[in-house]
C-alpha cells in the first residue's frame, strides 16, 4: 500500500486515483493521524499531498519529521513539498509572490530519479503562495521555475522527493510519469495491482463474510449497484436477491435494461417492483425540490422494506436475510470520514443507499474503489458495456429534472425529449467525452412558437451536457453544432408540446449539474 496524507482541499483523492493507474494501491489517510499509526499500515511510501494552507499559518496541518526517519519513501507535492523542506532544515520563504496556474519548469537535473526521461523544460501545474528558496542539507535541487529557485528535490539515498507543483493534474503534462518514476524507482515498487486482483479478493471476502446467510441488494440500474450486486452474485449465487424499485421516474428503457441485459449477464435473482403509481400520488401538487427528493426518499425505503419482508415470507425456512448489498465507493468513505461540516447543497438520495435502522449488516465490496475502477471490474464480470460505461444519474430520476409538478404526461414528454438526445449524443460519439447530460423540462414555463402553420404555446426543454472528473466541479461541454441542432429539431419535430430547445451554459459552480 501507498499512502496518501491528505493535508485537506481535494488534492489527496486525485493522487490516490493517480497512484492506482500506476498499478499501484493506494489508500488516502487524514493528516492528523499520528505518524506511527501510518507506519503501523506498513506503507511501502508514503505522499503528502498539497493542501490550501500556508506552513506559516498558526493552525496549519504540520507532520511528525519521524516520518522522514523510517526508512519508507515519502514524495512530497506542494504543500507536502513545502512541510518536508521546512521539517528536514530547509528554507521556506513568504515571498508575497504567487504562482498559479500553468507554469514553465526548468529542469536542472534531467538524469534525477524523478526527471529521468523528461524534457529540459516542461509545462506544470502551481498553486502556492510560499516559496523553497533552500533544499534541506543532503537533497540535490532537480528543478526551478522563473519564480521558486527550489521547486523539485531528491534525496535518493533516503528515498525523499519532493515538487513544488501538482504532477497529479492533468495540465502537468509529465505528472504521470513523474509520479510512476518516484513508484518504480524511488520507492521501487512493481505495477501489480489489476482488477482481477479486486474481484478475486472481494469474492473471498464476500463468502467469509456472509457465511451460509441471505443477502439482499437494491438496484438502480447505475453502475455502482449493478457491479456491487454482480460481485456479490458471483461470490454467493442464489443467496443473494436483488430489488428493483420502479418509480416511475426512469429514463426510457432502463428498467428493461435492467430485467434483460444484468440478469442476463449475472444470472441474478431479480424481484421487479411497479411502484410508479405510488410515487406518482405521493408527488402530486410538489413543486419543491427539496421536498421532492425527501418524498422519493421516504417512498423508496418503504417500498423496498415492503419487498424484502416479501422475500422472508417467500421462503421462511431458507436462511435468514441479513445482508444489505450496497455500492458504497470510495470517494464516499473518504468525504464521510473527513468530517468537515460542507454545506447541504442538496439532500441527495441514493438509490440502494438504504438508512441503518434497517437493521442490516453492510456488505459493501466497492469501498476502497472508484469509479473508473469500479467500471473496469464491471467490465472484468462481463457486465454489459451499456450498464458498465453508463453516465450518472440521479437517484430520484426524472423527478428532479422537471421543474414543476411531476405527473405522468411531464414523465412522458421528458423521457421522450432524453431518448433523443442520448440517442444523438451515442451516435455522435461523446458519450465518453461528456459526463452526463441531464435535459430538462421547464414544466412551470411557456413560450410561443410556430409549428406547421400554427401558433403553439409549448415549453422549452434544456439541454445540460456537462464534463467533468469527479462531479465535485464540472464545466459545460462544447458540444459539435452539429449535434446540437439535429437533437433540437428532432425535439421539437417528435416530441409534442415542446417548441423549443435550450443549452445550458454554466459551469459547476456557480450551478450544479442537476436543475433541483
Ligand atoms: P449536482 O446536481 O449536485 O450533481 O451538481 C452532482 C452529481 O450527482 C448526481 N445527483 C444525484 N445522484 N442521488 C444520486 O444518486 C441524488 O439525489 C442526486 N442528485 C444529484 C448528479 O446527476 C450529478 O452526477
């Protein structure tokens, strides 16, 4: 294991993500922890990731230097960079000059562990206030920048290095394989951790776990749950029941998708439940979306709690059910154990995402993935491509993506509206390159337009492709006009009381992906 010191922002899960595309795995811990419970871990290195804050800053995350003194590689990026040059004697200096965004590093050192291989010059990503204008006694300086005399060290024989910049970001352009020369030859580790390592342990982890026991799983038809549910499918087979709760606010064809392709691919035990109308009357006259999500919310847990008691009286003598399958991922655990009071932006509901006073164990095998990886071991299962390479959606469905009212006309229209659009975007070929593009109906809003010969009096659907790494921030894409207008008119030709078809523009933030 590698492990990641998160010194805060959301530096630490990038690296983590980078770390395992090196092949390498990788496990994110606070800051806080004392040094001799990471040394405990074992780790075969150790990072420190950047972080907002100024090492000058009374209040500042500081490290314990013992943790230079163990023997283990440690690299050191930005603010981790900056803490390792100060704890082992070096000069760090509150320059007042400030170097952000894209910036051109010269390289001193090219034959170094880290730059081996590399240009003289090449383009890096900065973010910091503070600069070393000092290497600790014993480090070589590697490479400078027109602003930091000292922006990369090495000290090969104790196996520290350290960057002023981010080589996790993508504007970095030799992050990478700075990151995978401090791995493979500063801490000398070999690139063997691969999926069919994750499916195999999780399966006889799942077994012991779950022993001779039932378990049952909710389905969303999202990636997550559908993976969850096939890894433990293979680990347990008939014990395991999956629950499909049909709102009423899907897209088209994905409960289908769901009743064909994953139990046609996993051969799961799959109990289908219509629940649409019950969701529908509970929504009836809600226009808010905070209360909409609490209402889909409320209306699932009772639903599914109904199936599973069905499950138990369908076979009462077999095992009991005391397992709940659940694709809990990474990123999740992570930002729960954070413990930093984030603001409520909105009360997300996860499908599958079931409260504890179920009185269930958790089986949870995605929770040190994400989700890339989880995709990769979906596709290692033989799930198929459509369910594996599936764009977010949300919990709640269609329900949050009509603003207004949610009746079963608005469900109609919109789902015809987002068929057309996931169809273009699939035949253009930007699946891949968007993160998801939710359409919106503005149910609540009118317009007038002109349709064959007549005036009509419909309302505008938009259109939000977004791209995005993580969902956290997302920007809107620069999707091909081309596209753009063959989903237009085919929207306003094919789907009846829509006259017009809008872009959304905005990044994240200001807005959020989602409309409510
Ligand atoms: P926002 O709108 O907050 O969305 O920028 C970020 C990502 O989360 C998805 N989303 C949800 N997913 N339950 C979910 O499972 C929810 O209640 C929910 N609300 C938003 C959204 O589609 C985007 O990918």
């Amino acid at each position: 294991t590698v492990l990641v010191v998160d010194f805060g922002a959301q530096y630490a899960q990038l690296i983590a993500r980078r770390v395992r595309e090196a092949r390498v795995y990788s496990e994110i811990v606070p800051s806080t922890m004392p040094v001799a419970e990471m040394l405990a871990k074992g780790p075969k290195a150790v990072i420190l990731s950047g972080g907002p804050s100024s090492v000058y800053e009374p209040g500042a995350p500081t490290l314990d230097a013992a943790l230079f003194e163990a023997g283990v590689p440690v690299f050191g990026m930005c603010y981790g960079f900056q803490l390792m040059a100060t704890a082992l004697g070096g000069t760090v200096d509150n320059t007042g000059s400030r170097e952000y965004g894209r910036t051109g590093l010269s390289v001193s050192k090219p034959g170094s562990t880290l730059f081996e291989g590399t240009p003289a010059e090449q383009s890096v990503w900065m973010s910091h206030g503070d600069a070393c204008s000092a290497a600790p006694e014993g480090f070589t300086v590697t490479a400078s920048t027109d602003v930091v005399p000292v922006a990369a060290f090495e000290n090969d024989e104790k196996r520290l290095y350290g960057v002023q910049y981010h080589p996790e970001v993508l504007h970095t352009t030799h992050g990478q394989q700075i990151l995978e020369h401090f791995l493979y030859r500063g801490a000398g580790l070999a690139p063997t951790w691969t999926t069919t390592s994750v499916v195999d342990e999780q399966v006889a982890l799942i077994r012991a776990q779950v022993g001779s026991s039932r378990a049952i799983c909710g389905l969303s038809g999202g990636v997550d749950s559908a993976v969850a549910a096939a890894l433990v499918q293979k680990a347990i087979g008939s014990q395991l029941t999956c629950v499909y709760v049909d709102h009423g606010l899907m897209r088209k064809g994905e409960t289908e998708q769901v009743e064909k392709d994953f139990v046609a691919a996993t051969g799961v035990q799959l109990k289908v439940v219509d629940a649409s109308e019950r969701f529908l009357a509970a929504l009836a006259g809600v226009s808010d979306p905070e209360q909409k999500r609490k209402i889909i919310g409320r209306e699932f847990i009772r639903v599914f709690e109904q199936a599973q008691a069905e499950i138990v009286a369908e076979a009462p003598n077999d095992h009991p059910v005391e397992f709940l399958v659940q694709g809990t991922l990474y990123p999740d655990v992570v930002e729960s154990g954070g413990g930093t009071g984030t603001a409520n932006i909105k009360s997300h509901h996860n499908v599958g995402g079931l409260p504890e006073d179920l009185e269930f164990q958790l089986v949870e095998p995605l929770r040190k993935l994400f989700k890339d990886e989880v995709r990769m071991v979906g596709q290692e299962l033989g799930l198929p491509e459509e369910i594996v390479q599936r764009q977010p959606f949300p919990g709640p469905g269609l329900g949050i993506r009509i603003v207004g009212e949610v009746t079963r006309d608005r469900l109609d229209l919109l789902r015809e509206a987002d068929a057309i659009a996931r169809e273009e975007l699939t035949a253009a070929g930007l699946d891949r390159e968007i993160w998801q593009c939710p359409v919106v109906l503005l149910a609540d809003v009118r317009s007038v337009g002109v349709q064959g010969d007549g005036r009509t009096y419909g309302h505008p659907i938009v259109l939000r492709p977004v791209s995005s790494e993580d969902a956290m921030t997302a920007d809107w894409s620069r999707l091909p006009y081309d596209t753009l207008a063959r989903i237009s008119t085919r929207i306003t030709n094919e789907v009846k009381d829509v006259n017009r078809v809008t872009l959304d523009i905005t990044s994240k933030p200001p807005g959020t992906i989602e409309w409510e």
